[in-house]
C-alpha cells in the first residue's frame, strides 16, 4: 500500500514536472518565501524584536525580486534553544522558504543551523557573534562579525588610538561568549605589544565583584577588558566607581543596550564598548547608511534605529541580491550565490562574505560621555 | 598587598558576610521552629525588593515608605506560601514538604518572569546611603556600616520575638513538641503562619538591602544569595540565630579573601565556600554553634 502511494505521488511529480517545463521545482512558483526566526518572547525579546523590524522593513522596500512577490514567514524561536530548532523545521518542511532569516543570540542559531544543514536551506544570521556558528556548515552565513574579530578590535582601539599600554581582564568563566572573547582580547594587545597584567574571574550569577576590583586597583592597569552582559556590567561599573578605580573599563557588543545607562546611572561614564559600525549618529555617516536611518524613521517616528535593525535590513538584502545573481529562488543556487557575495553596499559598510561565511567589516567603538551613548569611530582590526 | 588594600577587602567582606547574615537568619528561623528547609526564601527575598522598585518607580513613594510596604507585603506573600504549600503537608514526611518548597520556589520565580518580565531594572539608592567616606586610599560605603547595623537590630528584636513575647514562648514550644504545644491550647496554625510572616519579613529587608548594594532587580536575583545564605546558616548550625550571623559574616570574608589572596583562583571564590562548608561539617556536623539538643532556636 505504502509502495503504492509513493508511487502514485513519484508518478504525479514525474507529470507535474513534464507539464510544467521547464521550470520544474517547486521553489519556481507563486510567490518566494523567505522564512525569518527570531526571539520575539522571552529574555531576548528586545533584540529579536529589533532585527524583525529591519527586516519587515528592508522587505517594504523591495518587496519583488525576479519578477516574483517575496513573502516573509515570521516564526518566534521564544529564546530557546529547542523552539529554535523547530522554528527551522517548520519553515523549511513546512513553509518550504528558499532561504532563511536568523536568529539573534548565538546559541538559538546553533539549534537552527542543525536543522538547516539537513534541511539543505540557506540561513543568514543576524547578530550571532559565536563562530561556532557557521564552523563546518555549508548552508549558515552571517551578516556580522565574529568575536576573534571584535576581541582584537577592543585590542587595536585601546592600544593604538587610546596609547594604553597596560590592561587586565575581567571575565565571566562560565560564558562560552566572554572566555572567548577575553582570550581573543589577551592575545591580540600582547601581539601589539601591550601587556595583560591579570586576568580575573568571577562566574554568572555573581553580583560582588568587590575583592576582585580592590585586586585590579592594586595592580593599576591603564584599562580593564571586561567582555559582561549589559546586567552585571553595570554592577561592575558602580562598583569600580565606589572603590575609587582609575582604570578604563571596556565591553563588547553585549553591552550595547539602551539599558546599560539606566542599570550604570553616573557610573558609565567613560565606559566604552565595540558595537556594530552603525548608529543614528554616527560620524561620516555612508549614502547606505543615511538612506537607512531616513528610512527607518519615516516607518518609526518614534524609535531611533539601532545597530540590530541595521542588522536584520542586511541580512533581507543579502538575500535578494544572492537571489538576483543567482537568478532562481532554489535553495541551492542562492546558497552559492551567497558565498560569492562581494563589496555589497549596506548600511553597515560594504558587505563581503569570507570563506568562513562571516561579513567582514569594521568594528565600531561607542563611549558614555554625559550619560550619552557616542558613537565614536570605527576600528579594523590588525 | 599592602595594609591598606587589606582593610579595604576586610570592608568589602564585612558588608558582603553582614548580608549573608541578613538572609540567613530568616532562613534559620523557620528552620528552627518547624524544622523545614524554606527554600523560597531567597524568591521572598526577590519579590521584596520588587516592591520597592515598584514602591519607588511607579507610585513615585520616597525609599523608606516602600520599603516598609514592601516588608508588609512580603510578610503576606510569605503566609500565603505556608497556608497553600506548606500547611496541606504538616503531617506528610518533611521530604514532602521539602519538595513543595522547592516546587514553591520555582513556581515564583517563573511568575516573576512573566508578571516582571526577564529584564533587569535600576533600583533607587538614597543618596545618603550610597555616598562613602574616604579614609586614605579605603573607601567605605555608608551602606557598608548601615547593613551590619540592620542586622543587628533585626537581630536583637527577632530575639526580642522569641524570648520576650507569648507568640515567641509558642514557636519555641513548637520547635520541641508541635502534638504537645496543641494539647496545651495553643493554636499551632496561627502560630506557625506567623513564623513565616516573621521569617518572609526578614527575607525581604535582607533583599531591600541586597539591592541597596547590587542596586538591580531580577526574577532570579533571590538564586544565588539565598544558596550562599543557606551555606551560611548550615555553618553556623542551623536553627540558631547567632549562628547564622557568625556563619554569614564567615562566608563573605572566605569569599573576599580567597580572591584577595589568590587572584589567580578568582573563579573558584564558591569552592572557597563550600570547602568551608565541607570541612565544618566534617568536623561538627551540627554547625558552629548548633547543638545536638531538641531545642534549636
């Protein structure tokens, strides 16, 4: 019985295809499906929430490519790892999507690019930083740097814009994404030169970080790497500033939140952190980049664009251009095309994808001056 | 590591082990009185400083008069907990009611993520307390003499409580026979309920306190003190109230010191701690000031 029904449907699909030549797969008609998952509960809410909005936004813009309406596919992953994978699951056996859209946080993409990898569908993260991420995959790309990258960019900024000789590490043991990127920061300023007089720990969940700020102003250096979640980064930051610290403090993209002003009050000021090359008010703003901010503030009047959107748009046209140059929705062709993706303009700088499938751009510093978040310059790494 | 550096540690610790004190008293009071392991006293501890962030943010209250709504409050929540949880279960095993703790717990903080939601929130400091006093190169927070102060005074008047008033002379009479307490005209119930009211009112001055110091509010913000407080009472032999003080201000000096002296093992600061906790076990297994008697309050 069984045998017979898939008979039946090979027979059925050997006809469909005959009748409807040349094009032949499924992904050839109606409109393309562009499946997108993102965290839109849960703890990452705030950023899923942000990239969704870029993307429904770079999706107003060009909502046809090929001659074909594109239509998006919207699955919240609920900040967990298992919804994630299933989230995958459901657009690619499902939705049957040509390429998909996702996700903030690093650990939700690694649930989705299992899927995916099976699935043979192209993904385009957003903001997963881990380059666990698309390490051996061959349907995972992403639109942002790596941590290796941003680690060795706090690295340069510090040593040779700042002249800063001497700096320590302050790091969480227990967070894959902090160990990696204090290590990466360590290795980076000894290569320039620069010397990592110590390198404390605490683990998550600790909010006393007393003894080992009274340790750092003993030692003296000029600034403190500390790779924290904008949470206990801005206890940090209150606490250093109660003891009397001298020293710098600084964080990766973790800590760019619009929270950490709140969380840190007087004490953020002169924090500095890496981030994503864009901001409303960054300085030399590109063409791309001041088409995006007039065109997100005509959408949201009242909410300032921030990197993550920027992020979320990148990834939407990363994926019309592969298709244009691939000249067909299917899922194999637009994930060659998007290896060979070269010099795309974005708001985001120009937009190259590496061997190992990563956008390699420069790494923005922000600093706290007057309890205002200032979008100073832009790094690249050495 | 010079004179100075070390006082500064040893001020670092002492408001650290004076707030372990705080919470753990709570704790060992209802331990000490029905013998029951309340492990959603640091979620208590939680919702308390909740109330103060709303007490302070949403009604535009000054500091001190969300903090007393929020001790009243709490009070609330705390007998609330024992008539739902704990009283169906009084003549179960205690394991019974050691796992409706647990479930308690855990059934607070998820609705603390959804009713709070997940994000963490700045809480208000009064000025006065925040300000520090410079002494040399040591600065000492206000708050950092305030808390031990706190402590004592909570302590001296739990004391008070349990020594001095009718419904103490009850809950020590149910921490040796609750069957025999009853048949002498006491109502055990109300008695019991009233315990918590005490215990989650200490539980949620220790957490104004707490977010005095680590001014944040989050739905698992109670986890980890309220572990290191339990560790603290266990130290001290749980059940006795100076125990609990001695084990706290304990904890936080192994803690502050492990890292002062070993920055290179700053990681493994609680392994510092639980080794304490191993070897006092080890070597009396009834805490430091716990005594082997029926009585242990």
């Amino acid at each position: 019985m069984k045998v017979r029904t898939s008979l039946l449907a090979l027979l059925c699909a050997v006809g469909l295809c005959l009748g409807t030549a040349p094009v032949c797969s499924a992904a050839d008609q109606g409109p393309i499906k562009i499946g997108v998952f993102l965290p839109l509960t849960g703890q990452n809410a705030f950023g899923g929430q942000l990239e969704l909005d870029g993307v429904r936004l770079a999706h107003k813009e060009m909502p046809k490519v090929l001659d074909r309406e594109v239509e998006l596919v919207v699955v919240d992953n609920k900040s967990d790892k298992v919804e994630s994978g299933n989230a995958v699951k459901r657009l690619i056996e499902r939705d049957h999507v040509s390429a998909i859209i996702g996700s903030y946080g690093s650990s939700l993409a690694m649930a989705g690019g299992e899927v995916a990898e099976k699935g043979k569908t192209p993904v385009v993260g957003t903001s997963c930083t881990n380059p666990l991420v698309t390490m051996g995959k061959k349907y995972y790309f992403r639109v942002c740097y790596i941590d290796p990258w941003q680690g060795s960019a706090a690295a340069t900024y510090v040593f040779d814009n700042l002249k800063m000789k001497k700096a320590a590490v302050l790091m969480d043991m227990t967070n894959d994404y902090a160990v990696g990127l204090a290590s990466f920061f360590e290795r980076s300023f000894k290569k320039l030169g620069g010397e990592v007089v110590a390198k404390l720990k605490y683990s998550s969940g600790d909010q006393d970080f007393t003894a080992q700020l009274t340790e750092l102003i003993r030692l003296q250096p000029d600034v403190v790497f500390m790779p924290a979640y904008f949470a206990e980064g801005a206890i940090i930051m209150k606490q250093a500033r109660e003891l009397g610290a001298k020293f710098r403090l600084m964080g990766a993209d973790a800590m760019d939140n619009p929270d950490t002003v709140k969380l840190g009050g007087k004490a953020v000021e002169g924090f500095m952190h890496t981030t994503f090359p864009y901001d409303a008010k960054m300085p030399n703003m590109s063409a791309e980049a001041k088409k995006f901010t007039e065109v997100w503030y005509k959408a949201n009047p009242n909410k300032d664009p921030n990197v993550n959107a920027a992020l979320g748009y990148n990834a939407y046209y990363l994926i019309m251009d592969a298709i244009k140059r691939a000249g067909s929705a299917d899922q194999q062709a637009i994930t060659n095309a998007l290896a060979k993706t070269k010099g795309l303009a974005t708001p985001l700088g120009e937009l190259t994808i590496n061997a190992t499938h990563d956008a390699e751009m420069p790494v923005g510093i922000i600093e706290y001056r007057n309890g205002q978040r200032v979008y100073l310059t832009e790094v690249s790494p050495k | 590591m010079s004179l100075e550096m070390f006082f500064q540690h040893c001020f670092n610790a002492l408001t650290l082990g004076s707030l372990y004190a705080l919470i753990a008293i709570g704790y060992t009071m209802v331990y000490g009185v029905l013998r029951l392991i309340n492990f959603a006293h640091g979620d208590i501890l939680m919702v308390g400083a909740y109330f103060v962030f709303f007490g302070t943010f949403a009604f535009g209250w000054p500091w001190g008069v969300s903090a007393i709504v929020a001790v009243a409050g709490a009070s609330l929540l705390g007998v609330l907990v024992e008539r739902v949880a704990y009283r169906p279960l009084r003549e179960a095993p205690r394991i019974s009611a050691l796992i409706s703790a647990i479930a308690v717990s855990f059934f607070i903080e998820s609705l603390a993520v959804v009713v709070f939601t997940g994000q963490p929130r700045p809480v208000l400091q009064p000025d006065w307390l925040i300000s520090e006093w410079q002494l040399g190169n040591i600065r000492v927070l206000k708050l950092t003499a305030f808390v031990p102060v706190m402590t004592a005074v909570l302590v001296a008047g739990l004391l008070y409580i349990l020594y001095r008033t009718k419904p103490g002379l009850a809950m020590r009479a149910i921490s040796k026979d609750i069957e025999t307490t009853r048949l002498m005209g006491v109502r055990v119930d109300n008695i019991i309920a009233f315990t918590f009211a005490v215990g989650s009112a200490l539980a949620a001055a220790s957490g104004i306190m707490w977010a005095l110091r680590y001014p944040q509010v989050h739905p698992y913000m109670g986890i980890m003190p309220g572990l290191k407080a339990f560790v603290a009472a266990v130290v001290g032999g749980i059940g006795s109230v100076q125990g609990a003080v001695i084990g706290g201000v304990i904890l936080g000096f192994v803690e502050i010191m492990s890292i002062a002296f070993f920055p290179e093992l700053s990681g493994y600061r609680d392994a510092f701690a639980f080794i304490i906790l191993v070897l006092v076990l080890v070597f009396k297994p009834t805490g430091l000031l716990g005594e082997d008697l029926k009585e242990k309050i």
